[in-house]
C-alpha cells in the first residue's frame, strides 16, 4: 500500500488546500501568521512534504476562514472526479 504522504488523494488534499487559500486571497505568509508558523510550514503543506494531523487541519480551517468540513467536503469532490466509484471501475474493467 502506497504511504498516504505520497499518494494521489493527499496530493489533492494539498491542492484543496492551496486552492482555497488562493481563491480567499489570503497568502502562504499571511496564513503562517495566523497559525503561529513560519510560511516555509505553509508551503511544505501545500507541497506536500509536511503531513497534516486532526488539529492542524482544524487551524488550517479556522485561519482559511472556513470549517474543517469544508474543506473534506472539497477534498471528497477532488477525489470522486478523479476516482470512479469502485463500481464504475469494475464494470470498466469486465468490458476490456
């Protein structure tokens, strides 16, 4: 099993996250200043070289100005339009 950090669903996580950052107009630096971080903590998120935990999703949320189901509920619609449902993807495979 591929480690999460390195998968496409958590490069989607990072790319709802980055996203939602840039469509509030709110920059790496300015968001580090409402987490308490530095902006290099910023952009190794968005880059994905840093894994986020519970809590720090729940900061992510609240210094974006939005709810941590906000954001799940993106990253859940980024990973349907890349993911069929495994039903799709099973009748996809019996037609080859």
């Amino acid at each position: 099993m591929e480690k999460t950090i390195y998968s496409n669903a958590y490069a989607a996580f990072c790319r709802v996250i980055r996203d939602t950052r840039e469509a509030k107009g709110i920059t790496q630096t300015r968001l580090a200043h409402a987490l308490n971080r530095p902006q290099s903590f910023v952009a190794k998120i968005e880059s994905g070289q840093r894994r986020v935990d519970v809590v720090e999703l729940i900061a992510l949320a609240k210094g974006l100005g939005c709810s941590p189901v906000d954001l799940v509920e993106r990253l859940a619609k980024e990973l349907e339009r890349e993911t069929p449902p495994l039903r799709e993807r099973a009748t996809s495979r019996a037609r080859k």
